[in-house]
C-alpha cells in the first residue's frame, strides 16, 4: 500500500461547481499535512496546512480525520484559475523535514 | 527576494552520458531537498541536506545518483551512466530551519532530463 494515497482524477467541474478531494495515509504517525498546488509544468506551491481542528482559507476548506486516516480539501465557487493538480503531502514527524507527496488530483474546471 | 533557482532547466542526454543538475536555494536555507517526478507522478523525494551534511538519502534510487552539498549552500545532483528511466524533472527545494514544526518547502522551477 502506498504511503499516500490519491484519486488521480481528472475531475472536471464546471465553473462555481464545488469540488471535493479526499487523501489516504497509511501511517498513523504522521504528524503534519498539507496541501500543494501544481500547475502544468510549474513546481509545486503550498495551498495550505491542515491542522486538527480544520482550516478555511477563504473558498478552500481543508479537513483532517485521524481515526480514518485521510485528508480532504473543499473548493468552492470553483474558477477557472483553480485548474491545477492538488497534491496531498504528509510528513511523518514534525521535527524532520522529509515529507511524502501523494500522485496529485487533477482538476479541470470548465467555463 | 530571489526564490530556489535550479540550471539547466533541461537537459537531454545519450544513455550511458553522466549530468550534473545543480540547485541554488534560498538564501540563508538551512535545509534542502531533491526529487524526481516522473510524468503523471508526485515528486518521490531522493536526498536532504541541513546545511552540508546529506542527513537522509535513501531515496536515492541507485549508487548513480549523488548528490552533494559542500558549503551549505549550492547544490549538486549528479547521475552517473544515464538510463532511459532517469527520465524525470528533477526538483529541488529549501526551507527554513525551525526544528519545532514542519516548514514549507519553496520549489524550484526544475530541471527537465530526457535520456534518449
């Protein structure tokens, strides 16, 4: 099983259509999680952490489930310019830094 | 300020040819690492680095790939004899060193390698 786990989509919305991502992990140790954004042939940008409690970033909404071991990320109102691979990553202890990337989702969203 | 720079952006090679990709962090990064993404794929990390010494490579998929750090700074991953299944952007990205929590790790554009 790996480490991260991810639908590779794509999945194609249209426009202010909300969308929904889901991530799976297997070790229960992880502490930190995250999300990143890649553009096509771009590198890839932090979108944001997701805490325990769950976060809002403003259409972006990202949960985390301990007990089942996966990570979400909610889009709103989806834009155009949200078109992009999500990429769920874990890192398996906060005081070092490697992390593990999941394959991404690719989303589409169409006018 | 200036972000993670890497050079060449690409590169194509013959098999059997030995390249070096090099990485210039963020200035004043403690921390650096490597990956390789192949098409359709998620960056698989290969080494890290806090400041010279290579602290974790055990995603170096064979003992031709090597990479090194030598004044903390500037980076360089060199692969020995290319094969055609090196083939991958290979990333590179810094962050700061605040050993308490996780810290956001700033890419790099990559640097694209095609072995023919």
């Amino acid at each position: 099983r790996k480490e991260v786990e991810q639908d590779p989509g794509p999945f194609n919305v249209p426009e202010g259509a909300t969308v929904a991502f889901n991530c799976t992990y297997s070790n229960s140790a992880s502490q930190s999680f995250f999300w990143y954004r890649q553009d096509c042939r771009k590198e890839p940008k932090l979108l944001m952490s997701v805490y325990s409690s769950g976060n809002e970033d403003g259409r972006f909404t990202a949960q985390l489930n301990r007990a089942s071991q996966y990570i979400s990320l909610l889009i709103r109102d989806s834009k155009l310019s949200d078109s992009a691979t999500y990429l769920c990553v874990v890192n398996l202890s906060g005081g070092y830094q490697k992390v593990t990337f999941g394959i991404g989702t690719k989303l589409q969203v169409i006018p | 300020g200036a972000g993670v720079s890497q050079s060449p952006r690409y590169k194509v090679a013959k098999r059997g040819q030995d390249v070096a990709l090099r990485c210039d962090p963020i200035s004043g990064h403690v921390s650096l690492f490597w990956y390789q993404q192949a098409l359709g794929q998620g960056p698989e990390f290969l080494t890290y680095f806090q400041n010279e010494a290579q602290l974790d490579k055990s995603g170096l998929p064979s003992d031709r790939f090597f990479a090194e750090r030598p004044e903390g700074s500037v980076s360089t991953l060199k692969i020995q004899r290319t094969q055609q299944e090196d083939s991958a952007v290979y990333l590179c990205a810094s962050s700061d060193d605040r050993a308490s929590s996780y810290n956001e790790q700033f890419f790099g554009p990559g640097t694209r390698l095609t072995v023919l």
